[in-house]
C-alpha cells in the first residue's frame, strides 16, 4: 500500500497535465509507504508513450532523498492515451523492485485514474492507493 496525501496528488496530477501530449515522471520519497515529498522529473524521451528521467537530474535528486533521511519509496508517471496499467515498456525499465510504480492516466483529463503496482521480475501485482 501507498499514502499519498491530497496536495501531493495535485502536484503530481498538475504535472501530469502540464506535460501533456507527453508522459510525466517523477520521483516520490518517503518512509514505510508514505510520500512525504515529490519530485518531478524531466522526460528526456519527450514521447507520448515512453519517459526516461535525465541521469544526473536523477542523482541530485536521490542524495537529497538521502539527506533528508528519506527513501525513494516510488516512481510515478502518467499515461496520456491509455489506463493506468504497466506497459510493456513500463516493464522493461522496472528496475527497482522495493518501491511502488504510480501511474495516472490522463486520458480523460477530467477524470484521471491513479493506480499503484509493484514489479518484480516481470510480475505485476496491484497495491491500494490511499490518499490522505
């Protein structure tokens, strides 16, 4: 299970429409499942269907998760044209089987769905969402 709070959801799903035509990305830190911070992140890819966080972006980001005294507890990005379910793609670049992968569909960008998965080894299971 993941705890996301209410206004880190905004930012998340306000990133996620910002982005658009192209995915979002973002980091979330925490401890013991709860995000305590966002971080949005620059899709290189700059594609509708895939995203690619900027490495050294990526490592500025995860010493500050460490100072703070957080962990990375997930990653999150939104699918523009399609529900908030893994991709194939999406399963390709899972390299990180402790944390939760977030997905909000923006496909009805007045409605947009927010999913939660855990993947290992190319196994996807569903976790519950709570928004606090």
């Amino acid at each position: 299970m993941i705890y996301i709070a209410r206004n880190l959801l905004k930012q998340m799903l306000e990133h996620s429409k910002r982005e658009f035509p192209n995915e979002a990305c973002g980091i979330l830190a925490g401890k013991q499942g709860r995000v305590k911070k966002v971080y949005q992140m620059v899709n290189t890819d700059k594609s509708s269907k895939t995203f690619f966080m900027e490495p050294k972006e990526q490592l500025k980001v995860m010493k500050e998760i460490r100072s703070l005294g957080l962990e990375m507890i997930g990653i999150y990005h939104s699918h523009v044209a399609s529900e908030a379910y893994p991709s194939a793609h999406d399963l390709e670049m899972a390299f990180y089987p402790e944390v939760s992968y977030v997905i909000i569909s923006i496909k009805d960008q007045d409605h947009p769905s927010i999913r939660s998965f855990r993947i290992e080894e190319g196994k996807i299971s569903e976790e519950e969402v709570r928004i606090e």
